[in-house]
C-alpha cells in the first residue's frame, strides 16, 4: 500500500505499510546507486582568496546529470578514463566577478548554478575537471540525495523521564508499531529524480541479495 503525499521532480514523500526492516534496507542502499560527480580537479590558475582544496571541494559537490557511463572499474580502460567512464570539464574566468557552476563547459550536465568562488579585478580562475560514476558508499559526492522514514504517528513522551522503567515502556509501544504505517521521505540533489532514487536503490539491493544467493549455492 502506498499514498503518495508529495511528488516532483526533488521531492517524493509517500506512506506506507512497508516493515522498518525493509524501508531500512531500501535506505541503506541509496547509496550503491551509480551517480557522477567530479573526480579529479587539475588547477592551472587560481588567484582567488580561496585555497586550491577549497575549489577542489566546491567542484566535486556540485550536482550533475547522471550519463549513461560504466564505474571505472567495470570500463574497458580498467579505470585510466576514457569516454566511456568519464567527462571533462573545462572552466576559464576572469574578474572582477562570480564564478557559478554554470561556467563548466559542457554545460549540459550541470543542474543548478551554484556559486564556486569570486575574482577581483585581473584575477583568474583556470581549470580542468574530469566527472566519473561512483557510488556513495566510497565518497559522499556520490550520494543522490536524502532517504529517511518515520512512524505516520510519531512517539511523543514529553513527560518521560530518564529511568529504565519508563524507558522499557517507550521500547515496548515503538515494537508494536513495527506492522504500522511509515512515512517515507525522499530529497534529490538533482543528478537524478526522487522517484529514481528510490527506483534505483531498490535495484541495487535486489542486486546484491542475488550476488549474495549466488556466493552460498
């Protein structure tokens, strides 16, 4: 049973009578979904009040459009980057202004414009990014977005006190719960829908549990 709640393109909430057990597994495996972000940042220039390692971080934070393209390590190359793993970006800017995402060229990976730094006047910003696949389970920069879920009718002790006594009770009401409904809920960063999120992140546990089954025959 599902009641969707809210649906767009960023956000997907809906409730369900699916087991904690179950939401808990979709959840933690969000993060075996393929997604791509950028892996490597040669600077060539950076006259802006901001360390290298800064930029670095800012670029491979920024959201892109998942392409079509093979983890490094299942690629032909075996990982050296080649148009089958990997994109390049290019950026060149020049003060006095703000350097956004949207400055990355190509530019149709790029979702949002997000600021990455400013130049004075004669400043200049010059670099070269190369975009992989990877999962969020090696590098937060992979991760799509959030998943969490919570109980459609929340515990609420407000006059619990901390004692084991009262504490047990608080267990033993959120057992009960375990065959009640949940609300799920899903936030994209961009590179791919909300609703694919959840898609995706239940293919990628179907995928292991049949690895799994297939290591114990």
């Amino acid at each position: 049973m599902i009641k969707i709640q809210e649906k767009s393109d960023e956000k997907l909430n809906f409730i369900t009578d699916m087991p904690i057990s179950i939401a808990n597994a979709i959840r933690r495996s969000v993060n075996e979904i393929p997604i791509l972000a950028v892996d490597v940042l040669e600077i060539t220039k950076n006259d802006s009040a901001l360390y290298d390692e800064i930029i670095a971080h800012r670029v491979g934070l920024i959201p892109l459009k998942n392409e079509d393209l093979k983890l490094p390590e299942n690629c032909d190359c075996k990982g050296k980057g080649c148009g089958k793993c990997s994109i390049k970006f290019k950026l060149k800017a020049k003060g006095p202004c703000a350097v956004y995402s949207t400055e990355l060229s190509p530019k149709t990976n790029v979702v949002y414009k997000m600021p990455i730094t400013l130049l004075d006047k004669d400043q200049e910003l010059e670099f070269l990014a190369i975009a992989k696949v990877g999962k969020g389970i090696n590098h937060a920069k992979y991760s799509p977005g959030l998943f969490y879920y919570r109980y459609s009718d929340d515990i609420t002790k407000p006059d619990v006190k901390e004692d084991e006594q009262n504490f047990s009770k608080v267990l033993e009401e959120a057992e009960k719960k375990e065959d009640k409904e949940i609300t799920v809920f899903i936030e994209s960063w961009g590179q791919i829908k909300a609703k694919e999120i959840f898609i995706k992140a239940v293919e990628a546990l179907n995928d292991n549990l049949n690895n799994f089954s297939k290591a114990i025959k």
